[in-house]
C-alpha cells in the first residue's frame, strides 16, 4: 500500500477550511497527535530518508515503518503501520533493541475527507499550518499526484513542501 | 517485571501431569504457539543472549523483547511483552529496519497454575517434551528461583535446561 501525499504550508486556515466545505468535503474529526521518531541503529534515517515513529493518536497506538519517497514532487513513499496496545512498552523494546529517540512531534490535526481523498489541516507545534492531502494507492501513479497538487492549487495554496515534519521540526531544533 | 524460569526435560509427560495435579495445579490451557525469531542488526543476538521475537500464541500476537539471562542456574532475564494487531506488517517492518528472521520455534503448550506459579509442559517440534516453571516477579531473588528448583525435584524432573528453546532448534538446524 502506498501513500500518496502532497502538502503546503498556510496561513489562512480558516479561508481554506471555507474552500474545502464548498468543494463537499466533510469534516471528520479534530485529534490531539504526538508522534516519537527514533533514528536507525545501522544507518542515519536523516540520510535514507526512512522514518521510524510510535504514534499516539489520541490515545491509539501504532508502529510505523516509512520508506524512502518516490519522487521528488511528491512526499509518497511506502508506508507499513501496525497497531500496538501499549506505548511505553513498545517504546522501552525499541530502545532496548538499540533505536534512539530522534525527536517529538506534537499537532493538531483537522480531518476532512471526500471520496477517497483525505485533507489534514495541522498545526505544529512551534512551525505552525499546513495542509497534506493524501490518497492510499495499490500502485504508484504519476496522475494521482497530479490530481492531488491540482486540488491544493484550487485551494489557493501557494507555498509547496516536500519536506516531512520531522524534517522541519530538526532544522528549528538545530537553530534554537 | 521479572521472568524466573526454571526448565528441565522430561520423557514420562503423563507422570509429571499426574504429580502436578496431585500438588493442586489446576489446567488451564492447550495452545499451539509458533514463535519467529530475528536477530540484532548491530549485534548478534546469540552472542548477546538477547532475543527479539513474534510469537503467535492460537491468533494473538505479540512482539518480545528478552535481555541477557542474569544468573547461571536460572533462566531468569527482563522481558518486555507488547501485543500487536497484526503479525504480517509488524513481521515486514521488521525486516525492513535490518533484523533478519533467524528461526521458527513451533510448539504445543500445556498450562497448569497454582497461586503464582504457571508451569508450561511444552511439545517442540523435533525436539521433544519439556517443562517450564516460571513466576513473575518486580524484582529478582535466589530464594524465588530455589522453590522453583524444589518443585522441579518435587516432580521428579532430573535433567535441568538452561538453554533456551531457540538455542536447542538452532544447534538441531546445525547438525541437521
């Protein structure tokens, strides 16, 4: 299963959220996310542009593997991700089996959904808004992406990211 | 949390049963287990005495972390138990971050209980019937692992085991 994604950076959330109701997109749910990244033991996920995270998601618990990205427009890439039911046990294993803690990723996240396209709308902790809209795939396809950077541009979203919010959020730690 | 565990082995499994139940040990179960194990990505395992398995105990599944056993006699070692919802995609991220899948241990497990104390007589494939007697404890102590001992030679259990399950299947794969 892959994961197709693009995403923007905003600042003006709300003119966006009006945009996204007018094109019959639904509100789904507003969640409390704190993700834990840890490095790799025998390589620099920074440089393989892998990620490994225990996600908290209000109180649900998941492991999840990222692959490299595919492209460089978009921020696909393959995605495994199991539940877990416990998040600080997982989190010692993980220690124990050499991984190390990276950094922590608090947000605030808005679900939209319509179809089989999902709009998140996020704040981050010290970097502020962003929008990823994101669609699961069986196969990798050059015009799903399209499709995607097409509805932002609808959206009125100017300034596209690539980078993860790992990424970001390393380079404001580095520069405090 | 603590795993003291004694082990021994055994080739008369209805007498052991007959004793066991005669001292008050209630049956509680028959399952079958199959455990995969992996190996360290920067370190051998093996050479560690640490053990990273899934073990899918009748459709339930769990991730383990097992650290260096901590006395001689005993099997006694941390261990750290969280369960998954699905064995396939935590078995793929697995293999994705870099461990390998040394071996498969296939099992059927009797369990018998009195108070604290789970005794385990466990079918190994090609190996044979075993016993396991095991408590768990917040902190390690010589006189838990003596009664463990005693009720071993209260069963009439002769040969002691300190190897694990893994190491017994791995030295049979060599000599294969």
């Amino acid at each position: 299963m892959f994961e197709i994604e693009v995403k923007g950076k905003i600042d003006n959330k709300e003119e966006i959220i009006k945009k996204l109701k007018s094109l019959n997109f639904s509100f789904i749910e507003k969640k409390i996310q704190e993700d834990i990244y840890f490095n790799g033991i025998d390589r620099d996920f920074k440089k393989t542009d892998e990620a490994l995270r225990i996600r908290d998601d209000n109180g649900i618990y998941f492991l999840t593997y990222k692959g490299p990205k595919i492209d460089k427009i978009s921020k696909s890439r393959e995605e495994i991700e199991v539940k877990v039911e416990d998040k600080e046990k997982l989190r010692k294993i993980l220690k124990k089996l050499g991984f190390k803690e990276s950094l922590t990723i608090k947000k605030i996240r808005e679900i939209y959904k319509k179809d089989n396209i999902t709009v998140c709308i996020d704040y981050i902790e010290n970097l502020g808004y962003f929008i990823e809209v994101e669609k699961e795939t069986n196969k990798y396809d050059e015009k799903e992406v399209k499709q995607l950077l097409d509805l932002l541009k609808d959206l009125g979203v100017k300034q596209l990211i690539t980078k993860s919010y790992l990424e970001m959020v390393a380079e404001y730690e580095e520069k405090k």
